[in-house]
C-alpha cells in the first residue's frame, strides 16, 4: 500500500446506530461496529453518516436532485456521501453499505491499494457475481480523490434516471457511467462477497435478498471473534451533517421550483400512505 495515503472508509443510513443491548436487534449498527474495529485495526479513518432529510408533520422528504426534478431512494445517497468525503482532502475512500462488512481483519489490503499505482485507475469494485460477470456491485467500492470521481458522481447524481426509485437504483447507472469509461478507468475485482468461502475473505455482503441473515450473521461474527456486538465511539464517528437536501441544492446549483414543492409533498404523503397500509397488512397475515 502506499504508505503516506490517507484513506477514510464511509457506511451510510437513514437509520441511527443503536447502542446497548438494543444494538443486538439492528444490523447496521452491528456493522458499524464491525467495520469500525477493523478501521482502529489498519489506522484507516472510519464515518458513518447518519443522514439529514428534511423533516415534515408526517414524516421525511427522501432524497431528490433538483436538476431532473426526481427523488432518489435512500441507497443513492451514498453518491452523495462519497462525494462529501472527497471534498475532506482523503486521499481513498471506501464506501460500505450498512449490510457488508470487512470479514477477516487480519488479511493485508496491500495488494489490493497497489493496483493505484496505475496512475489512471479511479475506481475498485467487486464484481456482482453470480448475478453479472462484467459489473460490480455498489455496496462497495474505493475510488481515488480526482476530478474525474468528482465529476462521475455529480454526473450521476444530476441525470435523469428510470432507477431513481427501483433496482438497481444508483448501481446500475455507476455502471452505465464506467462502461462509457475507458477500460483502464477502473477494475472489478473476482472476489467472494455474497457468500461466505472463506475464513479469510476481504467482504461480507449480507444483502437484500437475505436480509432476514443480516443479524444473526453478524452477531456469529462477533461470536467467532469474542467481542461484544455494541457500537463504542459513537461521538467519533457518527456524523449527522450530511443535510442532503442542502447537498443536492449546491450540485444542482437551485432552488426548489413550486412545482417541485407540489411534487415532493404528494410524493411524501403517498409514501407515508403506504407505509401505514403495509403495516396494517402485516398485522393481519
């Protein structure tokens, strides 16, 4: 690894980490536990970013780019997050969803932050295996701090998309935007993430289709490894700053038109609807 790099790895939620005996129930919270030792581990810098959404009588405003007039759901926020932690003069950032974690702690990354010696090189990712052979899933990633990265995220973020709201969301337009990209722009990686192969793997993705794993899975890591699973540090690494819609404002250099407004308040309301009626439909099944 280049040893002078500074690299700063980001989890982020809508969801606060939970401490004490509670934080047993809440997967993110366990992995920013997790992930936050193995970042004490290699002195990487570690930030979970508890996301600010606007608050409103029934609920939030979810994200949305003003530029195309669309939400975006929760995931894409990470677009924004990465973005914010370049702009903090880290020489690497690592994004984590809030459902991976850093299995093995002992494994040497070297080998890994090398593959930056190649001066063009922006981007590391894992391949989305089994499910692609030539794209590579979000839920984590390195990128180097340049304008290139930069303007890839603000690119993303400020065009129009059919998967602001639906799967892939933001992963199929990273991809998009890196296949238009020259080749030596970035690399995926054929390496185990989905499953676990071996003890001594870099990643563990516990992702959506498994969701109901997510937290017996990690509690078993802290078992295997005899530590407690309760976040410590919060006051350290938590940060509550990123106001996304302040973001937004500034990448989409705007105000809020009033039809904007309208939309957003329906779109609210229509969400909060659905929830309320999701819940009432669990109750009766």
């Amino acid at each position: 690894m280049m040893t002078s790099s500074r690299i700063c790895v980001v989890m982020g939620d809508d969801r606060p980490v939970v401490t004490g005996v509670n934080s047993k129930a809440s997967y993110s919270s366990l992995a920013y536990e997790i992930n936050r030792r193995f970042c004490d581990k290699k002195g990487w810098d570690f930030r979970y970013e508890k996301y600010a959404l606007p608050k409103r009588p029934w609920g939030v405003w979810q994200g949305y780019s003003r530029q195309v007039s669309e939400h975006r759901a929760p995931t894409w926020i990470k677009i924004l997050a990465v973005h914010k932690t370049l702009k903090l003069g880290y020489d690497f950032v690592v994004w984590i969803d809030s459902d991976c974690i850093f299995y093995d702690h002992d494994r040497s990354w070297d080998e890994v932050f090398a593959e930056f010696n190649n001066q063009g090189l922006q981007l590391i990712g894992w391949l989305d295996k089994p499910f692609h052979s030539n794209k590579f899933c979000a839920g984590f990633f390195i990128v180097r701090n340049s304008k290139e990265v930069k303007n890839m995220l603000e690119t993303i973020w400020l065009k129009d998309s059919k998967f602001s709201w639906a799967f892939p969301y933001e992963q199929h337009e990273l991809n998009s935007y890196l296949s238009e990209s020259p080749a030596t722009n970035y690399l995926f990686l054929d390496e185990p993430m989905f499953q676990l192969t071996s003890l001594d793997q870099f990643l563990l993705h516990v992702a959506g289709f498994e969701h109901q794993n997510r937290v017996p899975t990690f509690l078993k890591w802290f078992d295997d490894h005899s530590y407690p699973p309760y976040p410590l540090k919060i006051e350290e690494h938590v940060f509550q700053n990123l106001k996304v819609d302040d973001y937004d404002r500034m990448l989409s250099n705007s105000e809020l038109s009033v039809y904007q407004r309208f939309q957003r308040e329906f779109w609210g309301l229509l969400q909060h609807g659905r929830q309320k009626l999701k819940k009432i439909y669990h109750q009766f099944i």
